[in-house]
C-alpha cells in the first residue's frame, strides 16, 4: 500500500474542510481507497491529509492532479494557506497492532 501524505499550513480551518469536502481533485474516482484528515494539537490550522492507494502510480496520478486543478489555483491557495502544501508519497512496509494483515 502506499500512502499519499500532505502537510496543509491553512488560514481558517473551517473554509479549507469546506473546499476539502468538496473534493475538487477527485478524491473518490481517483482510487483512493481510505482518507484521514488530522489537525495538529497545537495548532490547528495545521493540517494532514493521509489518502492511501493500492499503487505508487494511483497515488502519484491523484498528486499531479491536485498540484495541477487545486494548488496551482491562486484562488483557492492564496485564499486557504500560509504557505504551499507539502507531499510525500510513502510505502507501507509493516504493520502492527489493529489493522495489521
């Protein structure tokens, strides 16, 4: 499994869940096959997104998606953020505890 993890630096919480609910990347058609959303305990308009896919490619296709119609937006960027979102792909290589296969 491979998991696609964003770090979100946002202004107002409440107006970025709106537009995050909206889904305008495609989470739900591009593969995505579990979202989680965290906030940070100490601040929190600092926010992670964890999407998992089956592929590195899944996930891959899904970010250059949302780097192309949402973050390269000055609209929706300037509007919602402090600073540019950050992303990583990872690769799940164990598990433990519940969950674990």
């Amino acid at each position: 499994m491979f998991t696609l993890q964003i770090s979100y630096p946002v202004r107002d919480y409440e107006a970025f869940k709106k537009v995050f609910d909206s889904d305008p990347a495609g989470r739900a058609a591009s593969g995505a096959r579990s979202v989680r959303l965290f906030r940070d305990t100490d601040d929190q308009n600092s926010v992670a997104v964890l999407l998992d896919f089956d592929t590195k490619d899944a996930a891959t296709v899904f970010l250059d998606r949302l780097r192309s119609e949402v973050w390269d937006k000055p609209e929706v960027i300037g509007q919602l953020m402090t600073a540019a979102p950050t992303a990583r792909i990872l690769e799940e290589v164990a598990r433990e505890g519940e969950g674990a296969g």
